[in-house]
C-alpha cells in the first residue's frame, strides 16, 4: 500500500500544485508515484501534459490522474495499490472533495507563505486535519531565509499547535520555470538551491516517505 500524502491548503496561490508537482518528479526518480488532482483548475494536468512532450510518454515516470467527487475515495484506494507514494492536489476549499482527500491521507502537507493574511486563511485547513485526526506539517513557500515576519508565522503556528517543517521553500523563480517545462527543480537544475530545498523537504518527511 501507498503512503498517502494531500496537499491541503484553502487559500489560492500557496503553493499546492508546485508543491505537488516538486515532490511527485523528486520522488518519481526512486519510487512508483501517482499525483492526483483534485482541483477543477487542473493545474497538475496541464503539468503533465508538458511533462509529457518534454520527457516523452513513458519517461515522464509518474501517473497523473484527475478525480472529482464521489469518486475520490476509490479513485486514491486504487492509486495505492499500485503505487508507492499517493500525491493528492486537493481544491482550493474545506467541503466535500477536500475533506475527502484530508481522510485519505497519511500526510497533510500544508504550504504556506509567511504572511498574516495567509497564515489566517490556513485555520479552516489546520482545523480540518485536526477533526481528522491526520498528521499534519506545515510547509513554509516562498519564505524569505530569515526576518520578523517569518519568525512571527513561526511563533503564531507554535501558538497554534501546528508542526512546522525546518526544511523550507524560498522564493525561487527554477520553480515556476520547471513547472513550465513539465518538469521538477531536481529534474531541470538538480545542482541547484531549489532542488537542495526539495531534497532536504523529503529527507525531512522520511518517517512517512522512507529514506533514499
Ligand atoms: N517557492 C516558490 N517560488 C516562486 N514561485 C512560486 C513558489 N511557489 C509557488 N510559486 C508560484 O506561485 C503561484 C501559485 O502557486 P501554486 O502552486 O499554483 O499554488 P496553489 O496550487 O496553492 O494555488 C504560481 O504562479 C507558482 O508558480
Ligand atoms: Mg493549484
């Protein structure tokens, strides 16, 4: 059976697809990953699709799927099974689908960029994974490498009881570049400060994703 880990976070623009998308070509290297999106922007399918005619077919060594409603449940039942890691991009809202993808879930990966306005928005989403009864991480995106702000978010979600990861994504324009090309940071610049932030994130979550 799959580990399953959903990208949850209601607020728009956090960062779940490039979150989603980074682990899932990281990961892809030495483990049989499916990526789910469950997000009606599809955002992930479009991903795939230029991952597809950058790596051709069969090289581009994921499953992308889309789902949406009621059969959501079976839809990630039958990825795990054949599969060892299950990304889920959930939508950008706490009803029926998202709640759905938090239930399944081994792992609620939550991004969030260090701002009041955004750290707000992410109750719902930490509430949630809470009456789920779901780990949860906090994943820092688009953070700066230090400042006030940031360590004001780090205090507020300790407040909160929310664990947050060390490892942390900054702002980086390879991300939204390797998004274009279908591709993940470690794939189209694997030497370089993004991909090292991709790695120490997965090295962090090894007592869900195993080591490499
Ligand atoms: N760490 C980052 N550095 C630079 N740009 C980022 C980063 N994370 C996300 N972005 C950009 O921010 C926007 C929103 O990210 P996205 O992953 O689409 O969020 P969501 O799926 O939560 O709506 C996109 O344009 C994306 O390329
Ligand atoms: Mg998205």
């Amino acid at each position: 059976m799959a580990i399953v880990v959903t990208v949850a976070q209601q607020k728009g623009g956090a960062g779940k697809t490039t979150l989603v998308a980074q682990l899932a070509a990281a990961l892809a290297a030495s483990r049989r990953v499916a990526a789910l999106d469950v997000d009606p922007q599809a955002s992930l399918m479009r991903w795939q699709a230029a991952r597809k005619s950058a790596l051709k077919a069969a090289a581009a060594g994921l499953t992308v799927a889309d789902c949406a409603g009621w059969r959501l449940a079976g839809e990630i039942a039958r990825l795990a099974r054949s599969h060892d890691v299950v990304l889920i991009d959930s939508p950008p809202h706490a009803e029926t689908e998202a709640r759905l993808a938090v239930r399944a879930a081994d792992l609620v990966l939550v991004p969030l960029q260090p701002s009041p306005l955004d750290l707000w928005a992410t109750e719902p989403t930490l509430a949630l994974a809470h009456a789920e009864k779901r780990a949860v991480r906090v994943v820092l995106n688009r953070a700066p490498a230090r400042g006030r702000l940031l360590d004001a978010t780090r205090a507020e979600l300790a407040r909160a009881e929310a664990p947050v990861l060390a490892a942390a994504l900054r702002n980086r324009s390879a991300y939204p570049a390797a998004m274009q090309r279908g591709l993940g940071v470690t794939e189209s610049a694997p030497k370089g400060q993004a991909a090292a932030e991709v790695r120490a994130l997965i090295a962090e979550l090894s007592d869900w994703l195993g080591s490499t």
